[in-house]
C-alpha cells in the first residue's frame, strides 16, 4: 500500500512541483495518473520509490516512510520504468542489461538466467537477446526497459507514459498483460497522456493540474466531465464525444469504450426498429 | 501530376539481409493529405527516408527500382538538393532543434543555403506565424512545451518553402491538446499552401478527419491504400492491426447487430449525428 500525506515537493530551483498531495493507493489496484505537462505527474510518482523525498509531509511504502530506507531498497518492491527508455540503458547487449539489476539483488546464476528467459519471452524480445538496445526501434527499446523490471517482480510496477511509440497490436498487449499484472495482485500505476488507451482500459484515475489532485475515481466519471478534461488539459476520449453530443437525448453520459457505447446504442436503436 | 513516384521500390539497409520494404509501387499527387500508417517495423519510416534521399545517400544500403521526387531521380541527386523540395519532421522534436533561439533554429536551413538576409527575415517571420509561435521567436527550445518545440520544428522545415512535408509520428510525445495543435497547423499547411502532407502516425482517432489517402504497410509492403473510410472499413485493415477509429469500430460493431447507420464513419461527430438521424427518423 502506497500513503501520501500532504506531499509538497519543491525543486532546488524553486519549482513547486507538489502543493499538498494526499492519497491512498491500496494493493491491486490500476491506477492512471494524468494531467498536462508539468502538472507534477512525474515528480508524485518518484516519491514512491524514493528518488525524491518530500519537502513536506511523508510518503509510506507499506507502512514505512520513504525517507527511512535506500531507493535500492525500496527498488525491489517499486519498479519504475522511464519514459525516455535510453536514460535507463547502459549495458552492450539486451540480456545483460535485463539481468543487470539481477545480478545486483544478489540473486544465484540460475535464476539469473530463469527469470531473464521468463521476461525476454514474455514481451517477444528473445530474438535480440544478443543485440545492443541501442540497435532497437523505440517500441522494441521501451519493452526492453520494461522487462529489465519486469524480471525482478516488483509488487508495484510504475510506468511513466508506456503507450509512446507503440503501434496499436502492442498498445492492446499492454493492456491484456497489465490486467493480467493486475490479476496476480500486483499494483500498476501509469503516468500517462494516452486518452484512449486509458478508455479502454478503464483504471482509477488521478487527475492532476498544478500541483494538486483536481479529480480521482472511476475512468466512467473523469473523462466525461468537460469541466474536469479541460482543466486537465486533456481532451474527450472520441466515445465520450459521441455521448455528449446525445446528452439531449436522454442517453447515459458516462460512457466511454466502444463495447458500453455499442451495448447502449443497440437497445436505443434496436428497439426503435 | 504525381509528386512522388516509385514504382518496384525494395530496399535493404547495409546491416542485415532482410529487406526493410518489397516491390512498394506509389503515386503520390501534388496537394494530397496522405496518412501512411501500420505496425512497428512495417517499413513506413524506411520509405520515408528515400522520400528525401536520406536513403540512399545518407544510409547506404541497397535501393533497387525508381523513384522520382518532384521531377528529380532520388538516385541522381543530393540529399540537400532534395531537402529543398521535402521538409522532414521527426517524433522527438528534441533531436531536431539545436540553436540557441526558436529564431535562429528556423533561420538554419535558409542561412546554409547562402539566402540573402532580408529574404531569411521574411520566411522566418512567416513561418513562425504560420505555425503560431511567433510570441516565442526568442525563446530557447528547451525552455518550450513539447508541442511548442514540435511547431518549431516543423517551422523550421516550412520556411524552406518545400512541396513536400514528411511527419514521421509527430504527436507522439505530445499531450492530446499538443497533439490537436499539431495536426491543424499541418492541415491548413496543406489546405491553405497546397503543400503535400505525407503523415507518418499510429493515432488514427484523430488524424484520420484530415486525410484524402490513407497507405497502411504491414511487413515491408503495402496492403491497403485508397480513400479512409474504404480503408478502415475493411477486413485487411483489421488484419494488419492498424487502430482503426472508434466511430469506425463502432459502426462496424452496430452493423454486425443490423443496425444500419448509413455511409462508414470516421469521425465521433458523424455518430452523434447518424444516431440523431435515425432515432428522429424514427420517431417521424
């Protein structure tokens, strides 16, 4: 369980990046974190794995405050996986870099080697096992820093806007292995700008506009308050769109993916026939 | 007249055996709005880069067949020949911007080409209005927005006066309203100036409304080319995994119900209306 008690954090320069944060991130969950550039998105999320401590207020990591113990501590229970993948590399080849952070847990050469065949499989990524990451696409490279975490199994994973670069068919494997994630207990967060992939992948969202949270609930709710959207700086997912523009038709407004919004325009339409 | 003509295009990088795109055969029309899209890795980048001579010339490898870019044999001429007809914009616009002013980023181009001072001052000036960034001239790149920096960048390419404009996924580091930005200015650079878009982009949700053509490439070849709402209405763009829009999909799902909505959309806005439509029809 990830506690944030009224988390300011201001920058050296003097940013304030974080005005007053609280929340409650229980395990299990998926959880999206969105808002515009430099809503402070990124800087809530490095206080879970304690590349930043509060300048006020605390933040408890299974109960224990993030300024008691070493990030490589708390590493083995938080991953975090970059935006930029390449600010994560520097090892020759994919394996080595996979099995890095391995080797520095202190795991046994065996599963070393068991827990890098599981991950390289598990994202498609066998073939370049002997290839340098920098020889990747950008698709290819950020499931590279994905399977890095991935293969020592974190109990919560953070994944700073995972969707960049992705073509759909990988979007869609995101989303079937962060449920599945999801189903085995783990807690995901994503930092995200991605409006459809959050629509259809319907997690808890956090919205978050200068510093503060100005919304939090279901994705149902949050994306289809304009109000909300456009203090984010966000735009409607394309489905909510189509709603909002039915309002005066006595059509439920909160709908968001295209199985609700087929489901409620069948029996409109098909009962009209 | 076509501006872009290839026809048997396969191409090899030097790494490798496997060519990066097969027999690609390819008329593109002065003025058109083309979205070329398909998987990671499908090739659409790769044919991109001969549009501008940065294949063969840049990248060496082996071009086998022809293509002719605004009357010029791609073969047969430098790439800085070239990058006078054929702006090119990358994904990250981080690796495209460099100088120490939005200003002087977009004057680069124009200052190599040995152009007199006053005829830099003018294409400046007009390419930083044309992309809305004029209030930012003296900025530094770093200090901008992702969107900002992605509209330097194309400014920077629009004051070269080309035909042609090649996005390679320009939107994708960019937020939803960045993103909206971005795909306007490139659609009035198309409606207002006549320039040729070819749009490199996997968000089909909200490119799609701009298009004339859509190409959608799969394992190095093309499948699919024609008008949007054919492409996105059939069976091979579902197979070759392409994200067709919402309102397509949707239409797509309701039909399969028998629930008829009329002409395929590809817009939300076009839903709204259809189901406006046929529960007025209805009720009437």
């Amino acid at each position: 369980m990830i506690e944030v008690k009224d988390v300011h954090y201001t920058y050296p320069n003097g940013v304030q990046a974080l005005k007053g944060i609280s929340l409650t991130l229980n395990d299990g969950e998926f959880i999206a974190l969105m808002g515009q550039n430099g809503a402070g998105k990124t800087t809530l999320v490095k206080h879970f794995n304690g590349l930043l401590k509060p300048t006020k207020g605390e933040v408890l990591i299974d109960g224990v405050s993030t300024k008691d113990v070493s990030v490589a501590t708390l590493a083995r229970k938080v991953g975090f996986v970059f935006q930029n993948p390449d600010h994560q590399f520097f090892c020759e080849t994919v394996e080595k870099e996979v099995s890095f952070a391995l080797r520095n847990f202190g795991f046994d050469e065996e599963s070393v080697k068991k827990r890098v065949d599981w991950a390289l499989n598990l994202l498609d990524l066998t073939e370049y096992r002997d290839v340098s990451p920098f020889m990747l696409s950008g698709g290819e490279r950020k499931r590279v820093a994905l399977d890095s975490i991935l293969a020592w199994d974190p109990e919560i994973l953070i994944l700073d806007e995972p969707t960049i670069g992705q073509d759909y068919a990988q979007k869609e494997k995101l989303r079937q292995f962060i449920v599945q994630l999801n189903a085995q207990g783990k807690t995901v967060i994503i930092v995200t700008h991605d409006i459809e992939f959050v629509a259809e992948c319907k997690p808890r969202i956090i919205l978050m506009a200068d510093g503060r949270i100005v919304a939090d609930g279901e994705t149902t709710r949050v994306l289809t308050d304009l109000e909300l959207v456009g203090h984010a700086s966000l735009v409607l997912p394309e489905v909510a769109r189509i709603f909002i523009n039915l309002a005066d038709l006595d059509m439920p407004r909160e709908v968001v993916d295209i199985y609700d919004a087929s489901r409620v325009l069948l029996e409109r339409l098909g009962k009209t026939k | 007249m076509a501006i872009i003509k290839a026809k048997d295009l396969t191409y090899a990088y030097p790494i490798g055996t496997k060519h990066a795109f097969e027999d690609v055969t390819l008329d593109i029309e002065k003025g058109e709005f083309v979205i070329l899209t398909g998987p990671s890795g499908c090739g659409k980048t790769t044919l991109c880069r001969c549009f501008n001579g940065l294949i063969p010339h840049f990248y060496g490898g082996r071009l086998e067949g022809e293509i002719e870019v605004v009357g010029m044999k791609v073969a047969e001429h430098q790439i800085h020949e070239l990058a006078q007809h054929v702006g090119l914009v990358f994904q990250n616009p981080e690796n495209q911007l460099f100088a120490l002013s939005v200003e002087k980023d977009v004057a680069f181009g124009l200052e190599n080409l040995g152009m007199p001072t006053e005829e830099i001052r003018k294409r400046v000036d007009w390419a930083l209005q044309m992309t809305s960034i004029w209030d930012l001239r003296e900025r530094a790149p770093y200090e901008l927005s992702g969107g900002q920096q992605q509209r330097a960048a194309i400014a920077s390419v629009l004051a070269m006066h080309p035909e042609i404009i090649v996005l390679d996924e320009p939107t994708s580091f960019l937020d939803p309203l960045g993103a909206q930005k971005i795909l306007e200015i490139v659609n009035e650079l198309n409606e207002k100036l006549a320039i040729t878009i070819i749009l490199v982009e996997h968000r089909l949700d909200l490119a799609s409304r701009y298009a004339h053509r859509i190409i959608i490439m799969n394992n190095g070849k093309i499948v699919l080319d024609g008008e949007p709402r054919k492409v996105f209405d059939s069976e091979d763009a579902r197979l070759a995994g392409v994200g067709i829009p919402k309102a397509t999909r949707l239409f797509q799902i309701l039909r399969d119900h028998g629930v008829s909505l009329g002409q395929v959309p590809i817009m939300s806005d076009e839903v709204s209306m259809m189901v406006k439509e046929a529960l007025a029809h209805d009720r009437g």
